[in-house]
C-alpha cells in the first residue's frame, strides 16, 4: 500500500460522535460535528452525521462547498466570522454564520437580499479568552441593529473559550452567557434559538456542573475525531482515539553516532533534544517532516523513538535492533498533526 498514508476508520468516527451526542442529549444540548481538521471530508461528515450531530460546522466555506457538492445534506455553519471577500459565497453555500461585527452582517444581509434568501446568524460574545467576539456591554446595541437587517434571522448567540488563551469554560463564564441569553430575550421581547456554549473545551463543564443553563449546542471536532479532551489532553471515557493513525516507510536506516559533528549554527526548525548516553543509535528516516505532520504531535510505537524533524525528513531511533529500508511505522496522531496530515498533499488519506 501507498505510504505516508493517513489511515482513517469511519466507524470509530462515527462511534464517538453517537457517544457525545447521546451523553449531551441528557442535558438538552445538541451537537454540531466540526469538520475543519478534516478539510471537509466528506465521508467523515457522513459518519458524523450518522453518529446523530444536528449540523455540520466549519471554519473554511471552501470546505463547506466541498461537503456541500458531495452531497453533504446537513445544516451548514460557518464558525468563523466571514471575510468581507467572501460575503456572496457564505450566503450561497451555507445556512447560518458566526458573526462579531456589524459591518460584515449589513453586508451579509445586502447579499442574501438580491440572492432573495433568508441567512441565520449566531453572534459570538467575548467571554475572556480574546479570540472572536462582541464585548459583553457592546452586544445590547449590535442586536438592536441585527434585529433590523431585512433577510437575516438572529438565531441565537454564542461563545468560544480555550482555543487562543486556554481559558476554560466553567459555571462562572457559562452562566454569564446564559444571563446575557436571557436579558437580550427580556430586553427585545425576542427568542433565541441557539445558545453554543462552546467547543470541545467545554465537555468537562458540562459533564461537570449542576445546571447547564441556556446553554444548548455545542461545536465537538477534537473530541470527536481524536476521542479527546483538549484542556488535559485526556482521553474521553469509551471513545476511541486511534480513528486515525499515520503509516510512514523507512527510507535511510543506519548505525550513526549520537552526537553530530562539526561547527554548529541555526536550523530551519527547532531541534529536538535527545538525551542519549550512548555513542552509536539505530535511527532511520522517514519521508515526512513539518510540512506534512507537526513532529511533536505524533506517538510513536513502542521502541521507537521521534529524535529529530525538517521539512520533509523524520529521524527516529529504535531502541529493540535496526529497522530496515521500506519498514512501515504506525503512529498515532494529536490534533495538530491531524490538521497538517490532512492538508498535505503528499499524504495519501486511506478511509477504512
Ligand atoms: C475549531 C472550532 C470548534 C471546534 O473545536 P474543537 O476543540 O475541535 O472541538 C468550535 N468552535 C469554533 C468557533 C471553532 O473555531
């Protein structure tokens, strides 16, 4: 089989979105499956949907239209607040946006009016982690003017914590969401609809905590496509985290000192420290490197061990004897060699 390829189990997929969905439908909240690690995938889509998520969200609308041609039929979000640039696009090709500025939504509204179309919006609130959304004291005046807008529906409100600053989601910043919820419904004698609490940083609350709140989506890609917790980096109660594995071959494998030689300056890439107290190793080369994977987001098999990384090589040393030329090696893959094994060209993506 062709190698470096990124082998990809649906059913595991497919098997962890079910979990999440049913365990969060206890407490009233949907799920959104994110597909923007996978790039849209569409049959990774098809197993979430399996698996029982709502709609389907994404940071990219080019994925959107990707999932969207192959017959994606699921509700499409787009989760990042739109370019201007692509304005028409988003109305075009997806049902509802996240939005944190007026001037994107007057346009958006412009846009679904000639396309004579209806477009939801969610509007994000900044609750401390300072990535995307509306001051909490500015939301009051932006709804007032949402509100307005001919061809948009304000469908709810939402927020985004530990993605920039590791800020986690916990009963004080989720309920100050819920508070805002209910004062803009008092205020404009409105409903809102969708109340997303949050990502995949969010699970722990959830499961966690006594009361919920108004909170009742919630946007999972990490937990699950890797079956993990991205605040500990844990792995999630019965859910798999080998869905996906990367298989490599071995194309250099020889008996080399530990230590190089001659006078030393820069890399292109940080260098990985390897404490060795041997003279001589076994290490080979695999053809993969960081434009393909982020070196320090995979885990190697037992034996082996990743000592060194650049564009296009990946050094390891095998501790049980010497690998041989041609040799695969299966590793498993954390979220951010996810990301990069999937948008590399040169990894071929095997669905199991
Ligand atoms: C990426 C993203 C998500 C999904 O995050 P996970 O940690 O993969 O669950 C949810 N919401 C927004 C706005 C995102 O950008």
């Amino acid at each position: 089989m062709r190698t470096p390829r990124l082998e990809i189990n649906l059913d595991k997929i497919e098997h962890n979105a079910r979990v999440l969905v049913e365990r969060l439908k206890l407490l009233g909240i949907s799920v959104t499956g994110v597909t923007k690690a996978v790039l849209g995938s569409p049959e990774i889509a098809h197993s979430m949907i399996r698996g029982g998520v709502i709609a389907l969200g994404d940071s990219r609308v080019e994925n959107i239209e990707t999932m969207g041609k192959n017959k994606v039929s699921a509700p499409m979000i787009l989760i990042r607040t739109p370019m201007l640039s692509q304005v028409d696009r988003i109305v075009s090709f997806t049902d509802v946006s996240f939005n944190s500025e007026i001037e994107v939504i007057r346009r958006i509204s412009a846009s679904a009016k000639n396309m004579n179309k209806m477009h939801n919006i969610i509007l994000m609130v900044e609750l401390g982690d300072l990535r995307e959304g509306i001051m909490p004291g500015d939301i009051d005046n932006i709804v007032h003017q949402v509100i307005q807008l001919p061809n948009i529906n304000l469908k709810g409100i939402g927020a985004n914590l530990a993605c920039r600053n590791g800020v986690s989601p916990d009963e004080i910043n989720m309920s100050e969401l819920s508070d805002i919820v209910s004062k803009i419904e008092n205020k404009f004698e409105i409903h809102l609809e969708t109340i997303s609490g949050g990502n995949s940083a969010n699970l722990n609350w959830a499961f966690g905590c006594s009361n919920v709140g108004r909170i009742n989506n919630l946007r999972l890609g990490e937990s699950i496509l890797l079956g993990l917790e991205p605040l500990c980096n844990q792995p999630i109660h019965e859910l798999y985290t080998d869905a996906f594995e990367l298989v490599t071959e071995i194309i250099e494998s020889k008996t080399k000192p530990s230590v190089p030689w001659g006078k030393m300056a820069l890399t292109a890439f940080d260098k990985i420290d390897v404490l060795t107290g041997k003279k001589y190793i076994s290490q080979s080369i695999l053809p993969i490197g960081h434009q393909d994977i982020d070196p320090n987001g995979l885990t190697s098999p037992v034996g082996v061990s990743i000592i060194g990384a650049s564009s296009d090589h990946l050094i390891v040393e095998s501790i049980d004897g010497k690998l041989s030329v041609g040799d695969e090696i299966r590793f498993k893959v954390n979220y951010s060699a996810l990301l990069r094994a999937m948008t590399s060209p040169f990894i071929k993506k095997e669905i199991l």
